[in-house]
C-alpha cells in the first residue's frame, strides 16, 4: 500500500464516521423534538382533566345528596377511586416499568 492508498482510506473512514455522527445527532434531535412535543400537550391534558373531575365531583355529589343506598354509595365513590388508583400506581412505576398498548 502506498501513502495516496491510506490517504483514501481514511478520508473514506472519515467520511463515514462524519455521516454516521450526523446520523446520531439527527437521532438525538428527535428524540428532543419528541419529548418538547410531548410536554406541550400537557396544557390540553390539564383542561380535560379539569373538566373530567368536575363531571365525576357533580355525579358523586348528586348521588350522595339524593340518595341514601349504600350499593350506590359504594359504586359512584369506589369506581373513580379505583381508577384514580390505579393512575397513581401507573404514574409512580416509572417509565420502565409501564407498557404502551
């Protein structure tokens, strides 16, 4: 091998590895992208979760107000506490630990 031969080689190697750093930055770059994206969605989120706890507040409320049956007690009060439960549960797993269906 003579030194024009290496010459092109590395300058080949150096191209690759340029190309693949790229690469891996435009990667990273959407990764970011991806996670700004999804923390922005968070304002929409809040306003539904808002509007959603006040329907469940109003609806155990009436029931408890207008009713005197424990099996409905026990069902407009257990069900959103049992999904609140589990949303807690979910939320304090940790992203390792929940699966995405």
């Amino acid at each position: 091998m003579n030194g024009q031969t290496i010459a092109v080689a590395l300058g080949v190697l150096a191209g690759l590895v340029l190309m693949w750093s790229w690469a891996a930055g435009a990667r990273a770059g959407r990764k970011v992208q991806k996670s700004i994206h999804h923390a922005g969605r968070t304002g929409n989120n809040a306003a539904r979760i808002l509007a959603t706890a006040a329907v469940v507040v109003g609806v155990q409320w009436a029931i408890v107000k207008l009713s005197a049956d424990p099996v409905a007690w026990v069902i407009v009060l257990g069900v959103p506490a049992l999904i609140a439960g589990v949303t807690v549960a979910r939320m304090l797993a940790g992203p390792d630990d929940v699966v995405r269906v």
